[in-house]
C-alpha cells in the first residue's frame, strides 16, 4: 500500500469526508476510484462515489458512509492505493516512498544516515537524513547525484560538516 492522503474530518452531513492529500497535486488523489482506508496497517477496501478539489484539501463521498456520524468515524484514517495502480515514473523520478529508508553517503563514500522523511518547501523538496546527527538535504539534481533503489542508496553532494 502506497499512502496518499489523510481524512481530516466529516464534510457536512450526507457522509462526505475532508481529506488532506499527500499527492503533488489534489487529483494524483482523486483519480482513483477506490481507495483503501486503513489506521494501525488495518486496510479495508473502500469504493468512491465522488471525489473533487475543495481549496487546498479534497472533500469525498465514500460507499457506505451515509451521515455525518459514519464520516466521523472514519476520521485520521489513512488513504492508501495498491503500489500496482500508480502511474510508472520516468527515468530519474522517484515515489517519496521509495526513497525513505535509503543509506545517503556523500560522493567521498562517507554515510551521511538514512532517509527517514521527505517534505516539500516551496523551493524544493528536502531529504530529512538521519544519521549521527540530522541533516536536511534539498532533494534538487546539484545536490542528489544518484538514486540507486537496487542498492538502496541515495549519491549525494553534501559535506559531513554541512
């Protein structure tokens, strides 16, 4: 299971949910047709009615959420799809999922830590490294030399010392 989103809270009260997407855009989140909803790992398959943009979250009509109570309950659930539903990515693009728990090592071989988050800035996006220290490295081609999901091991530009 791939997680792409979060339901924040019930959406009026015909059982619509809120949902804060983890996806670059809203419809890498809405575009599928069914969903797993899971908390604690628990999965259960769920199919969507409706799902749209609402600003910067999304709103959906779930099957078999009903009202406003039925909405609550699903609250902080997880939204996940099955890794086989994603689009394949091109050469040099990478699922932030792939990439947390790599080994990061600087172009001298020095390990740096694991990947144990990825977050966007605005800027760019940065690794979140830890290691003996925690170390937030920009995720931008200057810096991230090589991905290598075989060996699971990101080649990065960066200093011990930075």
């Amino acid at each position: 299971m791939v997680v792409l989103g979060r339901i924040t809270a019930p959406y009026g009260v015909n059982g619509w949910v809120k949902i804060h997407p983890y996806t670059q855009t809203i419809e890498g989140l809405t575009r599928y047709a069914t969903w797993w909803l899971g908390k604690e790992g628990d999965w259960r398959e769920t199919a969507v009615i409706e799902a749209r943009p609402q600003g910067k979250a999304a709103v959906a009509k779930l099957q078999g959420c009903e009202d406003r109570t039925s909405a609550q309950s699903l609250k902080n659930s997880e939204i996940a799809v099955q890794r086989s539903q994603l689009p394949s990515v091109r050469k040099g693009q990478y699922y932030w999922v792939d990439l947390i728990g790599l080994e990061v090592v600087n172009l001298k071989g020095e390990a740096l830590g694991v990947v144990d988050e990825l977050f966007a800035t605005g800027a760019n996006d940065v690794l979140r490294v830890q290691g003996e220290r925690e170390r937030l490295i920009p995720l931008i081609p200057q810096v991230v030399r090589e991905v290598n999901l075989d060996a699971a091991l990101i080649r990065v530009d960066w200093e011990l010392d930075y």
